[in-house]
C-alpha cells in the first residue's frame, strides 16, 4: 500500500499536508486501538456500569436512579458527538482529542465526593458532554487523511481497541473494587485513561492538521458541500438510525429475553461474552471486506445478517439457534459503527468528516437509547419480546435497502484536501 494514496492526486503544497503525521500511517491504528481501550464508550458500558450496585448499596438509591444518572451520560454524548466532531474539523485531530480527554477525567473524580443523586446526574452530565473527541473520530478523521486502499482494515483494527476494552476494563474494574472500593476504582481509572489515551493522541496523530476549509463558491459557481443537501449523506444517516435502533435494544435486553425463556444466568452471561468476540471480530472482517467490495453492499448485508439474527431469536426458543441469532446480532454490533465511519469518509469531503461523524453517532446514539425504551415498554404490554423483535427485523430490512440505495463513492475527500 502506497502511504501517500491521497496524496498521489494532489498539487505538491497539499500533498505535503496530506501526509503529515506518523511516517509509518499505521502507528495511527496502533494509537487508535490504545484510545479506544480507554474511550468514553468503554468508561460508560465498563466502568460505570459495574458501579449500579455499589452506588445502590452505599446510598440506598434506586437502579433507576443510578441508572439515570448513566443516561445522563449519554445526553451529554449526544451534543458532545456534534461539537468536539467540528472542533477535529477545525483544529485537526490531536488537539480535540487532548482537550476531550483532559476534559472528561474531571467529572470522573468529582465523582468519589458525590452525596446526592444529583450531584450523581450533573457529574455525568459533565462526562458524556466533554467525552466527544474520545471517541473514534480524532482517529478516522486521521486515517480518512494517510489511508485509501486499506481504509477500511486500518478502521476495523483500530475500532478492535473497544472490544479489548471490554475485555480489560470489567477485570480491572473487579479487581481494584473488591480490594480497594469503588472510588479508588473510578480514581484509578481516570488516571488509566490520561497515561494510555495522551500519548496515543500526542504521537499517534502528531502532524495531522486540519484541512483547509472549502473556499466560498464564485457567483454561479456550484454550492459548497453541505451535509443536508447531500443524498449520499441523508442515506448514511437514516440507515444508521434504523439499524442502531435495531441492534442495540436486543443487546441491552437480551440477557432478560435468555433468562425469560429458561436459559441460566450463567448461559445468557456467556452468550454475552460471545457478543462480544463476535463484535471484536467484526469490526476487522467488516473493514476488510469493505477495501475489498463496494461497501454500501457490504453494509446492506451486514444490515441483512441482523434481521436473520432476530428471527432466530424468535423461532429459536433456548435452543442453539437462539444462540446463533444473538451471535449474529453481535457480529453486526461490532461493524455497523465501522461502516458508518467508512461510507462518510467516501462520500463526505475530508474537511467536514469529523462534523459528519458526530452528528451520525449523536443520531447512532438516540436511537439505540429510545429502543432501549420502546423494547422494554413493548414486553409490558405484550408480555413477550417477540412484537418488539419482529419490529427490530423490519427496521433492519429496511436500513439495507437504505444503504444500498448509495451511488458510487464520491472524489470529494480527495478534493477537499
């Protein structure tokens, strides 16, 4: 693979930007798998998740309660997606990232002196708002810019770095509170998170700026590139809805569907760690797939995979196709983030992939927490999961035939810089 393939197509003066960074491109992985090890994403579902119970059991609070508080943490996610993606538009990706990092952490510890819920809700609030650029974007923004023929493998490596997170976090995290409590945990874990993510960020993505902004157009010119003018965009967007809404509901209630039917705690806990490889290695396969075909394709059958997941789940009552059908959801789970980053770095111009990848993981993000919701509401009021999951097949349908609705991939990323 040639390291300069953007830079093949461009005048000498931006060729030069083009290639700055890591003369080795793929140290930008490496830093990837590190950051995302420790990311946001990981402190949420890893980290703060194993503090329900303590926090329930130290202040006599509610699981709703501290429950809230988490979502919290994705409300702030939500807005924090947008802003910190514009900031890696603006300032290129390092800077974002060490602020977002430096930023986050401090929610973390005023954690340990919380004594009422809503100093619980405001420190989580704090988090998710700061934790933007401690997520993927900082990452693809810079692999977007040194990578064209193994985009998508350098993408799906580097997304790796949340599966080994979720292997990693949950250990450290029962290791340091048996021992030493829960606050020391969450103070340990802050400190892992600055040690591990600002080097990665310092010299993983050391030289890469931000591209230039698009020029106004002249008078008759065509207009500038917009986000809500582009059919590209509004396709990549809508399909992640539908699929985010699809996937993520089965995944946080499917330990409750296993165990409604018969199937142990210790069987539905192991069918969750089986998610988990099968997200892992998704996100590699996914990635290489999509360097070697078209990847709204691709997509549209890794969207196919999930509706074929959730009949399973169906019909498969606690026999080995139920299994099979969660695996398969799993497997989406891991790669769906991963196209959705590698459609917008092909049909959305360099200076704005950052803006665009926010905004879809914001949109990604809300999704997946109202079919939390609506998943949850629909066995109360059918008593059974099985109207909620055949909704879940239909929306999964429905985003591959969104996504393969794509044309062929745009120059604009070539252009744009």
């Amino acid at each position: 693979m040639s390291t300069h393939g953007i830079a093949e197509h461009l005048p000498a003066a931006e060729a030069d930007k083009a290639v700055q960074g890591p003369k080795n491109p793929w140290w930008i992985v490496v830093a990837m798998v590190l950051g995302l090890m420790v990311g946001a994403g990981t402190v949420i579902h890893y980290a703060l998740g194993p503090l329900i119970k303590e926090l329930s059991r130290e202040y006599g609070w509610t699981r709703s309660t501290v429950s809230g508080g988490i979502s919290c943490a994705f409300i702030g996610a939500s807005i924090s997606f947008v802003s910190f993606g514009i900031l890696v538009d603006r300032w290129g990706p390092r800077p974002a990232g060490l602020l977002s990092v430096g930023l986050m952490t401090l929610p973390l510890l005023a954690m340990t002196q919380l004594t009422a819920p809503w100093h619980f809700y405001l420190a989580m609030l704090a988090f998710g708002t700061f934790a933007g650029g401690a997520t993927a974007t900082p990452y693809v923004k810079a692999i977007a810019a040194r990578f064209e023929e193994r985009r998508g493998l350098a993408m799906g490596i580097g997304a790796a770095g949340v599966g080994l997170g979720g292997i990693l976090v949950p250990q450290y995290m029962h290791f340091v509170m048996d021992d030493y409590g829960w606050r020391t945990a969450i103070v340990g874990m802050a400190v892992i998170v600055i040690a591990v993510s600002v080097p990665a960020l310092w010299f993983g993505l050391a030289g890469i700026t931000a591209a230039p902004r698009e020029p106004k157009p002249a008078a008759g010119a065509p207009p500038a590139f917009s986000l809500w003018r582009s059919r590209s965009y509004l396709i990549i967007a809508g399909s992640i809805a539908l699929v985010s809404f699809a996937i993520n509901g089965i995944v946080v209630h499917a330990v409750a569907l296993l165990t409604d039917r018969g199937v142990s705690t210790g069987h539905a806990a192991t069918a969750m760690s089986g998610v988990a490889v099968m997200s892992t290695v998704a996100r590699v396969v996914g990635g290489y797939l999509m360097d070697r075909f078209f990847a709204p394709l691709v997509t549209a059958i890794l969207f196919l995979l999930v509706a074929v997941g959730v009949t399973l789940l169906i019909v498969g009552g606690t026999g080995i196709a139920a299994f099979a059908g969660l695996l398969l959801v799993g497997f989406t789970l891991g790669a769906e983030v991963d196209a959705m980053n590698y459609l917008i770095s092909r049909y959305c111009p360099i200076n704005v992939v950052g803006k665009a990848i926010g905004i879809t993981f914001a949109i990604f993000t809300l999704s997946g927490s109202a079919a939390v919701w609506v998943l949850g509401k629909g066995h109360d009021m059918f008593d059974s999961y099985v109207i909620p999951l055949i909704f879940a097949a239909v929306l999964a349908v429905l985003s591959a035939f969104l996504v393969s609705r794509l044309g062929p991939y745009t120059n604009h990323a070539r252009r744009a810089h």
